[in-house]
C-alpha cells in the first residue's frame, strides 16, 4: 500500500514543473516585449491620480501580483487618511485590480484585501 | 597589423591564404551554469573534427576558463583569447593544436585578467580571423546573461542551447533565446540566427515516469528545433577526468553516440530521433525509442 502510494505520489511531478513554466515562461516572454513596466506605470497613474485629491503616504501603499495562466491579478491597496466622506475619521482604503491576461472577463471579484466600506476601482487591461 | 617581429602563423590546417571559405560561427550557450555548456563544445567540436572539419573550439568564460581543461589542453596554454583580443600576442600563437585530431584547435581563455579586457571590438577582429583559418568556430560561453554570454553570442551564425530537463534551466534558456532573437549581430542585421536544442543529463527511465521533464514537454515550451538528446551517462564525468572529449574517449557510449548525431544534424543531415543507451537488457531496448 505504502509502496503503491508512494509510486504513485511521485507520478506527476514533471507534469507540475510543465505548467509551472508555462505560466511564467508566458509572462516572461510579454515581459520581454516591452510590456515589464506596465504594472510599474499602472501603479504610478493610479497613485498620481488619487494623489490629485488626496495626500498618499507612499509607505501606506500595498501592492500584491499574482501571475496566472488566464488571469493576472494586481492589487493597490492605499490608505487614504482622513476622507471628509468618511465621518468615523478612520483611514478609508481604495484598491485597484488589474485583470492582464487572455480572458479578461474572467477577473474575480476584486478587494480580497479592501476595505469593504469602499467600492474599489476596478481597472482591466 | 602585429608589426615585423611577428612571424607569419605557422601552418593551421584550415588556412588557405587569407580567402574567406564559409565559416560558421556556433555559440554554445545555456544562461544556467552547470548544464553542459563546457562538455557539450568540447564534445561537438572534436565530433565536427572528426568529421574531417576544421574547428577551433573558443573559450569565453574568462576568469574562470575550464574548456582547455576537459579538451587535456591545459598544460600548453601559453596565450589566451585576451592576449590576442588585446594584441599582445598572435591568434596563431594562441591556438592549441589538438594532439589527437589534427583538424581540431582550442582557444583558450584568460584565467586571471578582468573581463573588461574582452572588448567587443578585439572579438571581431579575431573571429574575423578565425572564419579565414577554419570551418567551424565553436564558441563556449560563460554563463549567465551578461557582457561575457553576450559577447560569445554576438558573432554566432547558429546556436546551440544546452538545455537540462529541470525547470531552472528551461527557464534560463526561454531567456536565452530571447537575447539570441534580440542582441546578436545577426539579430540587429534583422537576419535568422539557427538555434538548436540539445538536451544534456536527460534520463529516459526517470522522464517515462513522470518524474523528469520529457522531451516534448521542453520542445513545446522552449520552441525551437532539438538537435540531440544526450542521456545522463558515467561516460561523461570519465571523459573529462581524462581531459578528452567524449567522442574521442568513449566513441562507442552513449553520450558520444548521440553527440555524433547532433553534429550530423548541425551539418543539415536529417536523421531519426533516439537516446542512446548504455544499458543492455530490456530496459535499455523499452526506452532506446521512447522520445519525441
């Protein structure tokens, strides 16, 4: 029995290092051509634009990626501290996602990590 | 252009009086260290001179140069690939003789110079020079993606990509071929540079398995035409703890079978796909035409 499922966890591993390198390979490649700072400059544009109306304190800025094989998710989290809207005084928080990949539509629902009393921006690319 | 002193080079058998023949310029690359690179140009070179070619195999990992050691070349090295770059010395002054194979020559690296000494214009003017004297100039790069693999690259008419069964290596070479497309000569003179993939450490058992990466599935991701499969072998470590290339060491095992093939290949021949086996018994048979 052990033997068996020892056989038979150990089936499978190449199989994983191919996906895993399909993935990344994909996203490396696009990369490559020309679209590495794309995250980079959505960042950027976002943060100027909310900057426009609000002070931002870049150290209170999260960003998180994660690279799939459709769909690409980027997170900006930033605090924004003392909106007039927000009568609790406590730091209300907008977050946009970009959703880069073959099937745009299939973004999930953004904010895992928003603040649920605001609405998120939601950018797709 | 090294003033009187210097003699006319001593009779290469490649040199037929300064006319350009149809040199080819082969790079042998990988981004990963440890994948072959070394074994692979000592091993391709010495099977294209035993073809009846006129090869140079050239060193480019300078500081830490390795191929005059598995070629058994190392207690001749006098001038290296610096030397000639910087003027100091005579390209023919700095080529190796192999004692073995008489059409093959190696060029050596420097072991101690900073690797700025490598400048870009000093490589073309000896590649120049070595595409008059020879058919084939094997170029064995360093590894990683800076100055040095890149000026290995950058005069390549083909490549090939020494490529491991492993994901780090798949990926490295993804990268690689990406420079190849973009920063080589050839590249930015909008022409086709030939990359070939050669599969090195490749255990057909393991890869039936499922536990090493099969042929198609590092042909599918990487794209580009595979020029060997090279199976993981005990030849291989023998060979250069005799300092001889695989194809002159062992011409019968496995490796060196399987290198013979891809140089074959590399000369345009078109022949059936198989890894070479050692193993006598079924196994060996089972697996003998279990690839892509």
């Amino acid at each position: 029995m052990s033997l068996l499922a020892s056989l038979f966890s150990r089936r499978g591993s190449a199989p994983v290092a191919r996906d895993r390198l399909q993935i990344l390979l994909a996203h490396e490649r696009a990369a490559g051509e020309g679209q590495s700072d794309l995250l980079a400059k959505l960042h950027e544009e976002i943060l100027a634009v909310i900057a426009k109306h609000v002070a931002v304190d870049r150290d209170k800025v999260q960003i998180k990626l994660d690279r799939g094989a459709a769909v690409s998710t980027l997170e900006i989290d930033i605090e924004v501290p003392g909106l007039k809207s927000d009568k609790n005084g406590a730091p209300s928080s907008a977050s946009a996602r970009n959703a880069a990949g073959a099937t745009p539509a299939a973004a999930k629902p953004a904010g895992t990590s928003t603040d649920d009393k605001d609405k998120p921006a939601i950018v797709r690319n | 252009m090294f003033g009187p002193n210097f003699p006319e080079p001593g009779p290469f058998p490649g040199q037929n009086g300064g006319k350009r023949r149809m040199a080819k310029v082969l790079v042998v690359t990988s981004g990963k260290g440890g994948v072959g690179k070394t074994t692979s140009t000592a091993a391709i070179g010495a099977a294209l001179a035993q073809s009846g070619k006129n090869v140079v195999v050239v060193d480019f990992d300078v500081g830490l140069r390795n191929l005059d050691l598995v070629m058994g070349a190392e207690r001749r090295v006098v001038f290296d690939l610096i030397n000639v770059v910087q003027g100091d010395a005579k390209l023919s002054q700095a080529l190796i003789r192999d004692k073995r194979v008489e059409t093959l020559s190696i060029l050596p690296a420097s072991q101690t110079r900073d690797k700025d000494a490598l400048t870009p214009d000093g490589v073309e003017r000896v590649i120049g020079e070595l595409r008059d004297k020879f058919d084939w100039i094997v170029c064995d790069s360093p590894a990683g993606i800076e100055k040095g693999a890149q000026l290995a690259m950058h005069h390549a008419d083909e490549a090939v990509v020494v490529t491991n069964p492993e994901v780090s290596s798949v990926r490295d070479s993804d990268r690689i071929i990406g420079m190849l497309d973009s920063t080589t000569m050839r590249a930015k003179k909008g022409e086709k540079i030939a990359k070939h993939l050669l599969l090195t450490r490749y255990d057909p058992a393991r890869a039936a398995r499922g536990e090493m990466l099969r042929t198609e599935d590092v042909l599918e991701i990487l794209s580009i035409p595979l020029i060997g499969i090279i199976p993981e072998s005990e030849e291989v470590l023998r060979a250069s703890n005799l300092g001889s290339p695989v194809t002159l060491s062992n011409p019968e095992s496995a490796p060196a079978r399987a290198y013979f093939d891809a140089v074959r290949r590399l000369q345009g021949e078109t022949l059936e796909m198989q890894v070479p086996s050692d193993k006598k018994g079924l196994f060996g048979k089972l697996f003998k035409r279990r690839v892509a």
